[in-house]
C-alpha cells in the first residue's frame, strides 16, 4: 500500500501543471462567460427600456428574464469543459507513453522498482480518476460563485434565480460529469473506470508487441464493447425484451466488473511477463 500512495503521489505530482493549467482556463474562460452573456442581456434592456422607452412588462415578454442556464449553454462555459475532457482523454494515453519518451527511458525505473508491477497500473487509473474528480470538485465550486456574480450584475426583478441542483437537471450534458445523485456517481464513474482500464490495455498490448499489439489492442478493445452490450443484444435480438429495466442494469454491471477484472488480470499479466523496454 505504502508503495502505491508514493506511486499515485509520484504520478500526480507530474499531472500538477496539466491540472492547474485546465483550472485555470476553466475558471477564466467561465467568469469571463458570466460577463459576457449577463452584459449582453444588460445592453440589450438598456437600448429598449431606455431608448425604445419600452416597458419592463413589454420587455420581458418579449425577450424573457435572464437565467443562469444562458451561461451554461454559451461556448465560454461549454468551451472549457470540453477541453478539460479532452484534457484527461489524452492523458490516458500520454500516462504511459511518455514514459518510454527521451534517452533516460523512465519505464526502465518504473519497472525495477521494489514493488508489485500492477501497482504502476493502479497508480497511473487512481491519478486519472484524481483528476477527473479534481475538475468536477472545482466544477461544483464555481457554480455558486458564477451565479452569484451574475445576480451583482442582473437586477432581481429581470432574472430567474436557479439552485446548482437546477443547473444539473436542466443540462443533461453537465449532469454526466456530475451526477445529481450517489447511484448515478457510481455507475458514470465506474464506467469510466472500466473504459480507461481497457485503454491502459490496449497500450500495454502495443508496448509489447508493437505493430502486432496496436492490432491486438483494437481487438480487445472490440471485445470488450461486445462483452458490454451482449446483454442489450440479447434483450433486443434473442428474449424479445424478456428482461426487466433493472435486471438488465444488474446485468450491465455484471459485464462491467468482468471487463475491468479481465483488463487488470491481463495488464497484470502483460507488465509481468510481456513488456519490452
């Protein structure tokens, strides 16, 4: 255990400019959005209630109040987060790679180190999920700061007021990174896990064999969607939907944790015996 914090300690500590990077796009790019769109709305209640002297009745009925989900829905605040997500898609891969990168190929370290291979594989999935969760913790922090922001600059009688709880229902986009609820936290991120389990595989497929591992990392990668779903092609093509919604979900999870334990047993088995440096 002692081995494995000092690994994710180690491997997190090589994310940190990535990280504060990301923060620090996401907070600019999202204030600034605040800004924008809460200025608009202003300028335009200014040109008609004071130079087309048109009444506040009139103007909010045809232009309506201002909310805080025309923020969310704007390219400042949509912007950032898609790129946070990018951000940790690339790294999934950059994880591993780099460490084979440069003339002092740092893996050789990795490798020799005293301790159990598969805690290298564990370390590197505990700082993706880190990060990730890092991102949607600063993510539920801005929310009420942005939202405050927004109500110092949009007098109260021209706006709708919305809970962060609101923000999440009314965004389905949003409410995958952030789920309004703990069962729905366990399965989006216990998903996620999965995939990036099967992707750490899929590289250490290529690093051991190269040209032929890149064709046998899409294979397992095809399995293991096929795995994932031969519950839903059952249900669709062979029982005529003869399983309940539920039973089904228990299903999915069923797949779910035999692909994640099959992509650590063969990650195990790859970094013990396959891996070439």
């Amino acid at each position: 255990m002692k081995n494995y914090l000092k690994l994710v300690n180690f491997e997190f500590n090589r994310i940190a400019k990535l990280f504060v990077v990301l923060l620090g796009i996401t907070l600019v790019s999202q204030m600034a959005g605040v800004y924008v769109v809460s200025k608009s709305y202003l300028n335009i209640m200014d040109e008609k209630l004071f130079k087309e002297m048109m009444s506040q009745a009139q103007f909010l009925e045809s232009f309506g109040y201002m909310s805080f989900a025309q923020v969310v829905r704007s390219v400042w605040f949509v912007g950032p987060i898609a790129l946070c997500i990018a951000g940790v898609a690339f790294y999934i891969f950059l994880i591993w790679y780099r460490d084979w990168v440069g003339k002092n190929t740092f893996i050789y370290r990795l490798l020799m180190l005293p301790t159990t291979r598969l805690n290298i594989f564990y370390a590197k999935i505990t700082t993706i999920l880190l990060m990730a969760f890092g991102l949607v913790a600063f993510q539920l922090i801005l929310l009420p700061i942005e939202m405050l922001v927004m109500k110092g600059m949009v007098p109260k009688e021209f706006r709708v007021d919305m809970s962060v709880k609101d923000i999440l229902i009314g965004m389905p986009e949003l409410n995958i990174i952030i789920p309004s609820t703990v069962m729905e936290l366990i399965l989006y991120y216990g998903a996620g896990v999965m995939a990036v389990s099967v992707l750490f595989t899929a590289v250490l497929m290529e690093r051991s064999f190269r040209w032929k591992g890149i064709f046998a990392g899409l294979l397992y990668s095809a399995a293991a969607v096929v795995v994932l779903i031969l519950p839903l092609l059952i249900q669709e093509f062979v029982l005529n939907g003869f399983f309940y919604p539920i039973e089904l979900l228990v299903l999915e999870i069923l797949m779910g944790i035999i692909v994640l334990a099959a992509s650590i047993w063969m990650s195990g088995f790859l970094l013990m015996k396959k891996i070439t440096i």
